[in-house]
C-alpha cells in the first residue's frame, strides 16, 4: 500500500510541476468582414488590422473565409520584403 501512495505522490509532483506555455500570436486581417477565427471552441472577435491573441499549447486555430470571399494567403512569420524592378 505503501508503494501505491508513493507513486502516486511522484506523479503529483510531475504533474504539479508542468506548465502550461502560452503565448501571443498576432494576426493581420486587411477586412475583419472577410474571415472568422475560431480559438478552441469559441469564435473569436477580429477588427481590422492586428489582432493579438493569447493562445495556450494545445489549443486550435481555425480560420476561415465568410461566404462568398476566398482566402489568399496565410503566412508564418513577417511579410517578405517586394523585390525592386
């Protein structure tokens, strides 16, 4: 019985001492009308321009056109610099 206690105890302290990384990610809408963003299970509330959200590790980022509009592009970091011509 003693050992049961034990390991139990162990797993409490590995689960205690895990955290739950979250951070900001910043999303760029030129036309808030256009896109819906939904952050888990609840739809988020965009404005035109950035947008910061707080996301935890794990969560789901759903993003998607409103009827009748297509999305063009989703990027991963900053926007590439134009080429002169």
């Amino acid at each position: 019985m003693k050992k049961n206690y034990f390991v139990l105890i162990i797993l409490f302290v590995i689960i205690a001492s895990l955290k739950a990384n979250a951070f900001n990610i910043t999303v760029n809408v030129d036309d808030a009308s256009r896109v819906s963003l939904y952050l888990g299970s609840s739809k988020q509330t965009l404005t035109d321009g950035d947008n910061v959200l707080d996301v935890k590790t794990g969560d789901r980022l759903y993003f998607s056109a409103n009827p009748g509009y297509v999305l063009k592009s989703v990027m991963n970091g900053l926007l590439p610099k134009p080429s002169a011509r």
